[in-house]
C-alpha cells in the first residue's frame, strides 16, 4: 500500500482543514477509504444498529496538485486507514500559514500517515 498527495493552493489547504476540523467536531475517530480519485471520511453509527452516520467523499483532483496510490493488489486498488481526527487536526494546524501540505502514508513497524 502506498498513499502520496501534496496540496500547494492555498486555498485548498484551508478548506481540507476546515473539512477534517468539522469532522472532528463531530467523532473522535473515523476511517479514510483512499481510492485513484477520492478520499472518503466514514463516521461509523456509534449506537446499537449500525449504519454510517456521516459520509464524506473528497475529489483528489479539487484538492491535489500530485496525488499517487497503490492498493494493495490491482484489484482491490483501495486502502482503508482507521484514524484519530484530532491527530491530524493538530497536525493541520501548522499548515494554516504553510505554501504546501504534503501527506504520505508510511510503513514503520504498523502503517503510519505522515502530514
């Protein structure tokens, strides 16, 4: 699996921020779904029944300058990432007055998204 998207309008850098900021007022964790064109925010139904609770699809093209992903075979070329909010709200706050925000996702000794 391999993830690399790099945002330098700044323009975009703030609206992706304001997204994942509203996001996380909303739930503490979520999970990424990474496809060739979208990035998708799922907020799991957190009571009895199940479902989804919030969808949010982001397009690569309105946000990214470069955008690379490798799934994990050509035919499940998706990656799932469950991931804190406010760690990357934190990690986003620093890009208010950033040129460009680069994001990768890395393997370590478990799978680790970078900003």
């Amino acid at each position: 699996m391999k993830f690399r998207g790099k945002i330098v309008d700044i323009g975009c850098i703030q609206h992706f921020t304001r997204v994942i900021n509203t996001l996380a007022r909303l739930t503490k964790e979520c999970t990424l779904r990474i496809t060739n064109n979208k990035l998708f925010f799922i907020l799991p139904e957190k009571v009895g029944n199940g479902g989804i609770k919030i969808w949010c699809e982001l397009g690569q093209d309105h946000f990214f300058n470069e955008f690379q992903m490798a799934g994990v075979s050509d035919e499940n070329n998706e990656i799932y990432i469950e991931c804190y909010l406010d760690n990357i709200v934190r990690s986003l706050k620093t890009a208010s007055s950033a040129k460009s925000v680069k994001i990768k996702l890395t393997k370590k000794t478990c799978s680790v998204f970078n900003i």
